[in-house]
C-alpha cells in the first residue's frame, strides 16, 4: 500500500492499494458514514426518449452504506449514496451507487474521526508492502511443504515429496534431485527471504547442498519438532523468524494468542476474554493489549470499537486479529475478543 496522505486534522487519507492484501486492510478501516471518492463508471439514463443508456467513466464520492471484500475475487466494493463528483451535470446527487477500489488506482477516504488503530494498520500495511516475500519451507526426508508468509495468513504452495524409496534415495543422486527439485521451486516463486525449517539432519543436508553449489539467496535456517501444516505454525510460534519478520502481523498475532492461552492455563488472573468480562475490564482501566477477531469486530462494529478505543484513551493497544488462520480462529473459539492485564481484577 502507498500512502500519499494521511491528514489528522481533517481525517483525509490518501492511497493507492498495491496488492490484494491491501484491499483487506481496507475492509476493515472503511466504516459507515465516511465518504469514499474515486473513479467508476456509470449507466446514465437517456434523456430524450428511444436514446440508448451510456456509460460513462465519472469521479464520485459517496456516503458509505456497506462495505464488501471478496477475496476469492479480489474485489472491494463500497456502496453509499452519492454526495458529489465531477462531471457535475452527470451526477445524480443521493442516488444509491458502488465504487471498486481497484489495485493501482488512487483512492481518498474522508472519516468522521481517525482513529489511532486504524492509521496503524494502514502503516503497517504500507511497510509490508515493502518487505517482500517470504517463503517457509519445512522439510524431512519425505516431503517439503512450502508456505509464502503474507501478514495476515499462510498461503500454501504446495509439497514436493521425495520419492524416498531405500537405497536408491539414499544415494546422493536421489537425495540430490529432491533438494534441487525444492530449490528450483524456490526460485519459481521469487521470494525475496526464504527459511528453511525441519526437524532430524535433512535441513542440515539440504543446507550442505546449497553451500556446495553456491546457490545465491537470502536463505536463513531454523529447528521444528515437526514437518506439514503442524512444522509452518511451530515456525511462526517460535523464535527463529524474529530477525527477518519481526514487524509482521501474522507471527505477533499468533504469538499474542498463545500467551492468552497460556495466561489463561497457567489461571494467572491476567486475562480476561468473552465481551462481558473484557468490558468490565477496560472498564477499570487494567487492559494492556487487548486482541479483537477481525470477524467479531465486524459483526459486532459500535459496541467493540467502543471498546477499542476506550483501551486506546487509557494507554492500552489494540490488535485486530485475522479469523482467517489458525491464530485467528483460536481467539474465535473463546469469544473472539480477550485481553492481556496490567494487573488482577476481582
């Protein structure tokens, strides 16, 4: 995403969306009420009777009503009434109508209030933009499953499997093709970092194997107890990725999470979680960090921005937790909204 103009006095911002994430973002920052303008196109009804409709390509801005991502398509769409735009004689003022945000082009939102979570999750979603890719590859000598790290899900790309098959895959020419098969798809996918992980001596082997050819590339190399889905999530609980993702929204939700699960099975009395008690709590000003499921927040907007920002007012931060990985769903699964304390509450 690139910021063109964030303006606090008069809650302008300015942008253009680079990639599909940052349509998601975006979702979740457009509210009802604010006035979205951008370029669309148009049917303008025929004045004289027996003409044809036109379409016509116009600049609108529009009263937000309804906000819809589709990430299967790609699409956000924003429906309001109209409330200006440029040709004036072709603008039907009131008129119900939807604009496309679309990647590459610029796009201006106007709130009622900007609020302090909502710019940094613009922020945050300017500088991933420019972090690049990020591939998990987690390997034994079986199989390699391959992840690109997005900052707010896992998107998988596949498993190569070995082919292991005894004393023909323990030769050096069968390992060997399995590690080039890995690393070519490496290459296909044009990640800028990769981390190689995996349990037993296989990483360490695929590692010689890069060494010895002189493979060029960013590629780190860490320890999981396991391989598959259940390798990609121990990589993004554990420390290995800090140096090279520390800033990325997926591993400090994930690691968030699980220090709420572990608050709450070590019974500390320094979480609270379910929107009662985490009211009460904000209430008496003891939340720290509190964590909201995007999806709760959505479902549930007047009431949980509430309390969102009422943790800001009293020092507290804010995290909007993806529902769309395994974190995520986690946090759904006791409420979709819980707190990190400052101190015990009775």
């Amino acid at each position: 995403m690139r910021i063109l103009q964030i303006d606090k006095k008069t809650c302008l911002i300015t942008l253009v969306p680079e990639i599909p994430d940052d349509l998601w973002h975006l979702e979740r920052v457009i509210e009802k009420g604010d006035l979205v303008s951008g370029a669309t196109d148009r049917k303008i009804k025929p004045r004289e009777q027996g003409e044809k409709n036109l379409r016509v390509k116009l600049f609108l801005e529009i009263e937000v009503e309804k906000v819809d991502f589709h990430r299967e398509t790609g699409n956000l769409r924003v429906t309001g009434a109209i409330r200006g735009g440029k040709p004036a004689d072709l603008v039907e003022i009131g008129a119900s109508h939807s604009i496309e945000i679309e990647l590459g082009k610029n796009v201006k939102i106007k709130k009622k209030e900007l609020k302090r979570f909502q710019m940094e999750r613009l922020e945050k979603a300017s500088a991933a933009t420019k972090k690049g890719k990020v591939l998990l590859v987690v390997l034994d000598d079986e199989r390699a499953d391959l992840a690109l790290l997005k900052e707010f899900e896992l998107q998988k790309k596949g498993i190569i499997r070995s082919g292991k098959s005894g004393k023909q895959f323990e030769s050096k020419s069968g390992i060997g093709n399995y590690f080039k098969e890995i690393v070519d798809r490496v290459k296909e996918l044009k990640a800028e970092k990769v981390v190689f992980a995996g349990p037993g001596f296989t990483r360490e082997s695929l590692k010689k194997w890069i060494d010895d050819r002189g493979e060029k590339g960013q590629f780190y190399f860490a320890s999981t107890n396991s391989t598959g889905v259940t390798g990609l999530n121990e990589l993004l609980k554990g420390s290995a990725l800090d140096k090279i993702t520390s800033e990325m929204q997926l591993v400090k939700e994930t690691k968030l999470v699980e220090r709420i699960f572990a608050e709450v099975g070590k019974n500390s009395g320094l979480v609270e979680y379910g929107v009662e008690q985490v009211s009460d709590a904000v209430g008496k000003g003891a939340v720290q960090q509190l964590l909201v499921a995007d999806e709760t927040m959505l479902e549930n907007r007047a009431s949980v921005e509430e309390l969102m920002d009422k943790t800001e007012k009293m020092g507290g931060e804010v995290h909007l937790v993806s529902a769309g990985h395994e974190a995520g769903k986690k946090l759904v699964s006791i409420g979709g909204i819980a707190a990190l304390l400052r101190f015990k509450i009775q």
